[in-house]
C-alpha cells in the first residue's frame, strides 16, 4: 500500500504522459487531417484532438498531429513525454537519424523541436498502423473539419 502512494505521488509531481499521433490526406496532397490522443502514465485518455488542415501531404499532416499532442501536453501541465506514431519519416527525423530535406516539412520539424524541448524528457517510437487506430480515427474525421478547425474531445479522466 505505501509504495501504491509513493507511485502515485512521483506521478503527481513528475506528470508523464503518452502522446499517439497520425496525420491523413485524402490525395496526397489533398484535403488533410490531424489527430492526437493524451494519455495519463496509466494509460487513461486525458484528451483526443482532430484538426482540419485544409490541402496538405500526409507527411505534413503526421507532423501536426504529433505538434497537436506536445501542445495539449504542456498546456495540461505534463513534464515527460511518451509519443507513439506510425510514420516512420517523423519518427525518424524528430530523433534526427533522418534528415529533413523539404522546406515545409523543416518547419514542422522545427517546431516539433521547439515543443519537444520544452519537456524534461521526451521519447518518440514508431508502432506499426494497426497499433495506431484511435489518432488514426481522428485524422480521418479532422479531414473534414475546416482548415484550422480543432475539435478537442474530453476523455474519462481528468488531468488535475
């Protein structure tokens, strides 16, 4: 019972948190969408979001779906961060084992960068699609949202 109250309070006080990420284009480039969802260290949704990105590649849209879920991360007070997505490209050039060639993708890249730094630590992994479903989900519908139009759906749990 002690150590379940030292666990949970090193909780509190170190806010981890998971990021799942995915990015959608209807032609590629085509009419795009984000997603991200923010999960507590236990695995509960804090929070899913899906955005209208108006003409974009699915390259870019993956880009605004991880940039989506760092700024609902330290919006809600998170200081360590877990993302998980399916493109191999952002995963790969946000740890910098690929370089970022396209002028665009640079700057999405740039601000991923800015936003991952502002974390006491920060981690990105590649999963396979099927692993992926739920952000993918909310790419999908954020295709037909409005460029700029951002829908932030509560999950069960709250971050307080």
């Amino acid at each position: 019972m002690i150590l379940y109250i030292l666990i949970c309070l090193l909780n509190c006080f170190l806010k981890h948190c998971i990021i799942e990420f995915d990015g959608a284009s209807k032609g590629n480039p085509g009419r795009a969408g984000s997603g991200a969802v923010l999960r507590d260290s236990d695995g509960s949704v804090i929070a899913s979001y899906r955005e209208g990105l108006g003409t974009a590649t699915s390259n870019q849209a993956e880009y605004r779906g991880l940039n989506r879920g760092l700024e609902a991360a330290r919006e809600k007070g998170y200081t360590h961060v877990k993302a998980y997505g399916d493109s191999e490209l952002v995963v790969k050039q946000t740890r910098g084992e690929w370089q970022v060639r396209h002028p665009r993708m640079a700057e999405q890249w740039k601000q991923t960068n800015e936003l991952k730094n502002q974390f006491k630590s920060f981690d990105i992994t590649h999963v396979p699609r099927e692993y992926n479903s739920e952000a993918d989900s909310h790419a999908n519908s954020g295709t037909y949202l409005q460029d700029g139009q951002v829908q932030e759906i509560p999950g069960k749990k709250s971050y307080y």
